[in-house]
C-alpha cells in the first residue's frame, strides 16, 4: 500500500503580481490583501511505493529560521533523506511548483534530490524557458536541465515504469501535466494546477487564472467522476484544508 505525505510549505496569498505572501491562519485578514487574492497552500507530496520514493512537485524553495530547504525539513520529520528520493514528478514548471528543483549551497547549485529522476513533460519546459516571467523562473530551471538527471516526457500521455500514467491537459497551462499512479493496490490522482483543492472538484468553476478555464473545467469533471467510480486518492496542492481525499 502506497504512503502519502503532503510536505506543506505553509498558507499564502497570491495576487494578480504573482507574488506568494505568507499568511497566519488565525491573525491575517484575507481582506487586507490586494483585490482579487487567492489563499491557498503550497504543498508537494511525498509518496512512497513499493517501487519508489516520489515527490510530486517540489513548492516555492522556502528554507526554514535555520536556513534548511523547507522540502528537506519535511521529508526528514517523515524520516526520509533527500538522497532516498528516486522519482520527481513535474506537473508543469510554474515557480510554486517548480521552485526547489535545485538550490545552493555555499554558491554552488545543486540539485535539491540528488539520486532522482526529474519526470518533466518537454514542451512544458520548451514553453517555461520562452515565457519566462512572472509564471516561470528560468534560473530555477535552465541548471536541472543541463544534469542527467531528467527523464523526457513526450506525447499526449504516456506511461513511466508501468505504473505511472501520464496525460498533456492543458487547461492550467498550455503544457500542463497530470499523473495516475497505480501500485496495483492504489490509484493516486495528482493534477497539480488542473485540480488544486477539493471544492473545484465538487462544483462547477471557472478560474480566471487558468489559461483556458473551460478545458480546466471539463478535465477536472472528467477525472471527479472516474475517480469517484474508482475509488481514487486525490492529491490537492492548493487546499489549506484538506491535501487527499477520496471523492
């Protein structure tokens, strides 16, 4: 049986400057932020199978007061080392998601899980390294590509050692990603921006962040229902309430 762990970096507002602000449940007013901000988590995920150690999207690159990278903190609380991962999982490479694909240490960068493989969608990172800014930081990109630790994704879906389903949606972004993985015991649904908390996929809503909101939508419907049918385990990267849940 699959284990799942959300690696949380904490509660914040996001604006229409792309900017993630910090924010204390209990004492911060979401109404003193700017028009228009989001509250949301940000929350990679740790999953381990019988096969592999897996993060799934790698969060924003915060480092704790004693200046440890915040993902290295959270996978030691559930006693594992950042060299124990053997898979990354990109659903795309916006900064809140691929933020902590490497980091320095004493000038030098170096990738944040040494032993992984990086399971990135190529035209997402073609797409991340022409766009660029606000959406994408090219300088937390461009040094994992020139390792030989990524593994290419190609086509409109695809399958990784098996077990691990692939699909191109999108609907959050051009090149946007989803995963299935299946153990033979669990299937565990992760749709990063398609899908980021649990109440977009009990109710009909189109986000003005999206790049197209109606594909969004209908992606988030289609996989609410054959998950639902199927007994999936939801992984949501945005909810502050509730990180997985079975439909």
């Amino acid at each position: 049986m699959a284990k799942i762990f959300p690696l949380s970096e904490g509660v914040f507002t996001v604006g229409h400057d792309k900017a993630f602000v910090p924010f204390m449940l209990g004492s911060d007013v979401l109404h003193d932020r700017p028009t228009g901000s989001l509250l949301v988590e940000v929350q990679p995920f740790l999953v381990v199978t019988d096969k592999d150690v897996m993060v799934l999207d790698t969060g924003l690159g915060f480092r704790t007061t004693d200046g440890v990278l915040q993902i290295h903190d959270n996978l030691r609380q559930h006693g594992y080392e950042p060299g124990d991962v053997t898979k990354v999982l990109l659903s795309h490479l916006h900064k809140d998601h691929a933020g902590c694909l490497v980091y320095k240490d004493n000038g030098l960068v170096k990738t944040t899980f040494p032993n992984a493989q990086y399971c990135i969608y190529r035209a997402e990172a073609d797409y991340a390294l022409e766009k660029g800014y606000p959406s994408y930081h090219p300088e937390d990109i461009e040094p994992l590509l020139a390792t030989s630790q990524v593994r290419w994704l190609d086509g409109e879906e695809g399958t990784i050692d098996s077990y691990i389903h692939y699909t191109h949606t999108g609907g959050h972004c051009p090149q946007h990603v989803i995963y299935l993985i299946n153990d033979g015991e669990d299937k565990i649904f992760f749709g990063g921006d398609e899908a980021p908390q649990l109440k977009q996929m009990k109710m009909k809503y189109v986000a003005k962040y999206d790049y197209d909101g109606k594909k969004a939508l209908a992606i988030r419907e289609k996989y609410a229902s054959q998950g639902k049918q199927e007994g999936w385990q939801f992984l949501f990267y945005h909810d502050v309430k509730c990180p997985v849940a079975v439909l």
